[in-house]
C-alpha cells in the first residue's frame, strides 16, 4: 500500500498561522472536525486518510493554555490512532515553560509535564521557537528542532535603527537571547539585575552596562504583562538612551500590555506572530515566523 500524503492539521489556537505554514511549507491543510460535548469534553474528528503518513500538527500554547493543550493531546491521539506513520508538532509557543525547575518546595515541573504529556500522546518530533530556557530540549526522548527568531526581529529593527545599538537583556534569564543578537549584529550588551515581588510585580531594576547616547533594543523572549519591558525601557530613558526598540519572540501581551506599551518611552516593539492577536496596538509591528520554515528542511518536499 502507498504512503499518503503529508497533512498539516492545525488546533484553534492559531489558525492563521496555519494557513500561513500550510503555504510556505508545501503542505495540505488537512481537514479536521473540532468540537466539543455538551459538558465541555473536546472531541477531535480527523477527516483525511493519513494512514502511513508523515504528518505535521500545529498548537500554540498560549492564552488559553489549559484548552489547547487538551485539545492538543487528543488531536494528536486521533492522529496515532489513524496509524499515521509519524507526528510532528510544531508548537511555536511552548507554554508551561516558565516553570522548569523546582526552585522552592511544593512547585511542579509543568515543563517536563507537557513534555511527558505529548510524549504518551504520541508525537514523534517536536519543532519549537526560542525555549525560555534552552535546556528544556533535554526533556524530550525525541528529537527538538529548536529555532530562533532573532534573525528575523532584527532585520525588522534595523530598519528603523538610528545607528549602532546596544542590546539590553532586561533579566539574567534573557541573556542568552541579548548576547545573540550582540553578536548577529556585532555590538555590546547591557544586562539589568531585576528582582521580582511576584510573577506579575517587579521591585528593583539595576542596569549593569551605559546606554547614554546610543540606541537601545531591549530583547526578550516573553512578553507577559509588559511590565519588564517598559520598566526596562524606563531605565534606559533615565540613563539616556537616544532610541528604545524591543524585540520579543512570544507576545502573550496580557493585563493591558499594549496599553502600558503605547505610553512608555518604547518606540516600537517588534513581536512574532507565534501567538496569535485579534488587536495589535500602533507602537506594535508583528513579524511572521514563517520564513523559519520556508527556508528550512523542516518542509515537505513535494
Ligand atoms: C521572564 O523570565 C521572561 O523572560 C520575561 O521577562 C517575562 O515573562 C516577562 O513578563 P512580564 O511581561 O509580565 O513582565
């Protein structure tokens, strides 16, 4: 019996980006029926034949993370039990990520719980964006294809740079990100200590590095609340940076984070579109991922 053709099924979370990979990566939207029981059970209906198939699946897990992430797990079961002959997942965002390590007693590895979770749902290969942190790729048995966005954000902010940066990573945990794009664009980098009073409240920020008279951008892998970028950026302003651009690979953009954005000295933030936005505000530009995947042996070859 011959092999059927590879499918790109995509869950609800993000079904422009969908259509969007679908295109640039050669591949057939697969059709699929998602709905759910009267009590709030999601059922998953796959409406191609992917028997021996080499299949792709999409979800972000992002803004509604419990739901997707559900809806996600059976998806992919429906797929295995299909006899699809193997289950890519690309997850752009990889929610649950924050918590990776047990840092205090009582806390969970929700990391390594989804990582778990997607490996007795049954994928084979997972294809990801910008890990909060890079080590999470250990968590799989399978193999990760873990891309960055940076190439593609800093394209966009070049084109409004007034001259040669310095990069600022708002937190130790985003220096690994600040030092790429230093070094993709040949520059220095600029760290701030930042101590948090909770996940959503930040107490101090120091900057360790000068910004005055320079242009800044300030890298981040998340933006949540917006409250690290903008405190950041006002930093920067008080130490008298001439230009403030940010650059972050995921834009949950929670708690009125475009608002705070549209008020603060940050002249444009560039997001991509791993997470999908009904509304993005004037200062905001969002800068499509696909590119990653078009240009890459990621596609299926037709
Ligand atoms: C933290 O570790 C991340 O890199 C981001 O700095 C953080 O998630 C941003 O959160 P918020 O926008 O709520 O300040």
């Amino acid at each position: 019996m011959s092999k059927n053709p590879s499918y790109l099924f995509c869950g609800s979370s993000h079904t422009t980006l969908g259509k969007e990979l679908s295109e640039c990566m050669k591949i057939t939207l697969g059709k699929l029926k998602l709905s759910q029981f009267p009590d709030g059970e999601i059922s998953v209906e796959i409406q191609e034949n992917v028997w021996g198939a080499d299949v792709f699946v999409l979800q972000s897990l992002a803004l509604n993370p419990n739901y997707y992430l559900v809806e996600l797990l059976i998806l992919i079961d429906a797929l295995k039990r299909s006899s699809a002959k193997s289950i890519t997942l690309i997850m752009p965002y990889f929610g649950y990520c924050r918590q990776d390590r047990k840092d205090k007693q009582g806390v969970p590895i929700t990391a390594k719980l989804v990582a778990n979770l997607l490996a007795v749902a049954g994928i084979t290969r997972l294809i990801t964006i910008d890990l909060h942190a890079g080590q999470l790729e250990g968590f799989f048995e399978i193999p990760v294809d873990h891309l960055h966005a940076q190439k593609i954000l800093i394209k966009s902010a070049k084109e409004i740079l007034k001259g040669t940066p310095v990069i600022v990573s708002p937190d130790v945990g985003s220096i690994k990100i600040g030092e790429k794009i230093a070094s993709e664009m040949g520059t220095e980098l600029a760290v701030i200590k930042k101590e948090r009073i909770s996940p959503t409240e930040i107490k101090k920020m120091e900057l360790i590095g000068s910004v005055t008279g320079r242009p800044v951008i300030i890298a981040d892998d998340i933006c949540s609340t917006g409250n690290t970028l903008v405190a950041a950026a006002n930093l920067c302003k008080e130490e008298g940076a001439l230009q403030i651009i940010a650059l972050v690979t995921h834009g949950l953009c929670i708690d009125f984070a475009f608002e705070k954005i549209e008020v603060s000295p940050i002249e444009k933030l560039f997001l991509t579109n791993t997470i999908s936005h009904s509304y993005l505000s004037p200062k905001v530009t969002e800068v499509s991922i696909c590119s990653l995947f078009c240009n890459s042996e990621i596609g299926a070859k037709k």
